[in-house]
C-alpha cells in the first residue's frame, strides 16, 4: 500500500471515531431526561390504579330506583321536534342547495308549482319519496327514523318560509 491509501484510510477511521463520538455524547443523557419527563406525566405518589382509571362512568338508575313505577319503554314516543328543526337536522342538505331538483328554501318560484298540488301532495311525497325527471326525493328525506308528524311539520316549515 502506498502513503495516499493510508492517508485516505486514516482520514475515514477518524471521521468514523468523530461521528461515534458525538453519537455517543449526544446520547448521554437520554435515561436521566426519560426519567425526568416520566416522573413529571405520572406524578409523585400516583398509583397505577389512579393513572388508568376510566375518565367517566356512565350511572343508569331504574326509575324503580328512584320511586316511579317503570313504564313501558318502548310504548312512549320518542319527543317530536318542530319543523325547523327537523329541516336544520335532515332536509337542510338538499333544499339549501337545491340538490337533486330539490326547491330551495326561501324560493318562491320553485315551490309555488309544488304548492299548488295541495299539501297532501306534498306530505305525501315526503313521506313516500319521488323519483322523477326533474328530481328525486328520498322518502322522509333519507331519514328513516324521522316520524310521519315531524315530516309534515318540516313541509309547513319549507312553505310557510317560501311562500
């Protein structure tokens, strides 16, 4: 070998020795920081049985709990809301955009031709749906759980606000 592979050979074993060096101080005092940083998350005198507890707990008391006779659950109606608030919750995706040939709200040429079939009319393709070819409506606006009086109070909704 002659002196300029050693030199080359030399250079690299130094620079070698450098970046192990540097690695090695950098990673010093990686331990010391983890124990610092894990006893300031846990905190001092906490328990395991204290760090992984549940946030919340749900508490369902039987109305025999607390003194009313159980009624009959699924016999009472769910609490019906008013038109606009069906509108707000359900048929808003459609008629603010007028989406699927749906009239717009507030529009009152696009709903007087749907108004003057009648209200049944409309209830009525509520309720069922409409396909034609000039739209189509999902029957209940696409939600199923919707009852059949909160629908019409989302039609009087629509109208009273288009007319």
């Amino acid at each position: 070998m002659n002196k300029k592979s050693y030199s080359i050979i030399l250079g690299i074993s130094a620079l070698l020795m450098l970046f192990i060096f540097l690695l090695v101080g950098h990673h010093r005092g990686i331990p010391d920081r983890v124990r610092l940083d894990r006893g300031t998350l846990l905190g001092t005198g906490s328990s395991v049985a204290e760090r992984i507890r549940p946030v919340a707990q749900v508490n369902i008391a039987s109305a025999e709990t607390q003194g009313e006779p159980v009624k009959n659950a699924a016999a009472a109606p769910p609490p019906s809301r008013n038109g606009q608030q069906v509108y707000q919750s359900t048929c808003v995706a459609c008629h603010d955009a007028g989406i699927a040939g749906a009239p717009k709200l507030g529009d009152k040429g696009q709903w007087a031709k749907h108004v003057a079939k009648g209200l049944d009319t409309l209830y009525a393709s509520a309720l069922n749906g409409v396909q034609g070819s000039t739209g189509a409506m999902p029957a209940k606006g696409g939600n199923p759980a919707l009852s059949n009086a909160e629908v019409r109070a989302a039609v009087d909704y629509m109208v009273a606000r288009s007319k």
